[in-house]
C-alpha cells in the first residue's frame, strides 16, 4: 500500500463547495493514520500536538493559505488545495509524482474540529471561529482592510482608512479638501469622447470622516453620460449616518440629486453601474456649458450632512 493510503481513498474530483461535500468518515480511515494524533488532541487537550502544528499540516504549500474541502494528497501524503492542484497541472508541488483524485479525508476531519481566531485579530477582531466558518466570516469581517477607492486605475493597495487617505494624496496625488460644502467646476476640451474612465477623485474632510466624490463620463448602453457620487471612507452601517446633495445647473435649468454615500467597501464601478448618483445626460451638460459643443464646464456643488 503507497504510504498515507490507509488514510485517503480515491474519490470522485469535486470543484464543488465544501457545504456540498459529505463531512462523514469513519473512524477506520482515521485508524493508523499519522494524523490521528492530532486529529483525537483536537477534541479536548491538544497534549503534545500543538495548535501550530496543525495549522502547518492545514497549510498548501503552493499559496502558503488554509486548505478547505476538498484537500488532495498525492500516494506519498503530500497535501495540496483544490485551487493548487490546477495551477500545479496535477503534479505533486513537493515529490512531483502525479496527484490524481485521492482525497485526504482525516486531515479534513481534522480541520473540521479547530476553532481559529479571525485573521483579522491583529487589526481589532477577537472572534473566534470553527474553522470552515472562518473564511466566510472573513470575507465580511468589519475589521478587514478596506481596497483603495481609487478608480482612474488598477491599484492593489489595501489598508485602514488614515493609512488610504495619505496612500490617495501622496500616490495618486488626490486633491483633499476640509468642509461639508463644496463647489467643483469640471473642463473637458472634447466632451464628444466619452470614455469609461473617472475623471476626477477628490477627498473631503467632513465630521472628522473622508468622503469620496467622483465624477466620471461613461455610457449607459449608448446614451453617452456624466455622473458625481460620493462614496464614505468606512463601514455601510457608518455612511448610513450621512446624506449628501448634490446639483449642478445653467442657463435657469438646474438638477438636483440627494442621497446616502456609499461605503467604499462597495467598489467603485459597482456604484457607478448601479446609477446610484447624480447622472447628467450630455445634451444637458452641454446645455448647461453654455450651449457649445466644443467644451464642457460644468459646476457641482454639493453638501454633506449628518443625520440625527
């Protein structure tokens, strides 16, 4: 028998969730199995199995993140994550022998007996998880880093709000303003193109919070348009506090838009797909610019305010 077969057996390959995939195995396939330490510590007192210990034998070696459901092994009992397994073309990342379909049952069931801290401990979350609910609270956990609001282009970096605000002013050069009223006016030479691009990030210090107003030209199908909307740096459960207006107008036509700022947690093209702002038509925007197709100035103004 190849070494760590009597903990495995082969199964069926399942891309399928981990919910979708029977957590029931005998006690038989744990018998002998090196694992059954650990896994039998797990229950009550760890004796001299350490958490640490587990946490490597729970840990791919290709991404170096927690294995979930389905956990494959290749026939010399090295672990891979379902997600690994198909960057590694089915080879062993470690003894680079094919890994097939054999599942590792009891490091599964190991797993299934942890409780972890929040991964997002260190940044003030002291919850504490069986381990197959970690990742999910996670991915909605409130203390996790917030992704950088910035949308005029592809930026990866993630931090705590003070650390965003200087990562915007300082990398992106974004314009940073103190006061709840404002009054923005936007140029474009040629309004004629119109791209999906923002046009403008600025930030404003309100109510000791950051606030976001973009305002960006875009299509909705084929009707060319210009948006402003103003995104909270913080949780939605915080920005719900707020309401902001915002108008702009020319000529005694004027548009008028009111609302609640969106959390940043909600990504910028999402906002901006969901129409959920005020949205000016480029007939109108012209129309406001003076008439002039050749090019658009438009003023926004706008107020941010704190509900009781």
């Amino acid at each position: 028998m190849a070494p760590g077969g009597g903990i495995c057996k082969d199964v069926i390959e399942s891309c399928g969730a981990f919910s979708e995939y029977d957590m029931a195995t005998s006690s038989a396939e744990l018998r002998g199995s090196p694992l059954r330490k650990a896994a039998s510590g797990l229950g009550g007192n760890l004796g001299a199995t350490s958490t640490n210990d587990v946490h490597e034998l729970l840990e791919c070696p290709v991404c170096l993140n927690l294995m979930y459901p389905p956990i494959y092994q290749c026939p010399n009992g090295h672990t891979v994550c379902s997600i690994c397994k198909a960057r590694v073309l089915n080879s062993c990342p470690t003894c680079r022998n094919e890994l097939g379909n054999i599942r590792c049952l009891a490091l599964e069931k190991v797993a299934e007996s942890l409780e972890l801290p929040c991964g997002y401990q260190i940044l003030g979350c002291n919850d504490i998880f069986p381990y197959y609910s970690k990742l999910k609270h996670e991915k909605n956990c409130r203390y996790r880093p917030y992704s950088c609001p910035y949308a005029g282009a592809e930026c990866s970096v993630t931090g705590d709000i003070p650390y965003l605000v200087m990562h915007l002013k300082n990398d992106h050069k974004v314009d940073m303003h103190d006061g709840c009223t404002f009054n923005h006016r936007y140029v474009k030479s040629n309004p004629s193109e119109v791209e999906n691009a923002t046009w403008m990030l600025t930030v404003f210090n309100c109510f000791g919070r950051q606030f976001c107003l973009h305002f960006e030209a875009f299509q909705i199908g084929m009707a060319p348009v210009y948006m402003a909307f103003l995104r909270f740096m913080g949780d939605e459960d915080e920005a719900r506090q707020f309401s902001y207006s915002l108008e702009v107008g020319g000529y005694g036509r004027k548009v008028i838009w009111q609302g609640v700022p969106r959390s940043i947690r909600d990504g910028h093209r999402k906002v901006r797909d969901s129409q959920d702002g005020l949205i000016i038509q480029r007939n109108l925007a012209l129309f406001f610019s003076g008439g002039g197709r050749q090019e658009l100035k438009l003023k926004v103004a706008g107020r941010i305010w704190k509900e009781q």
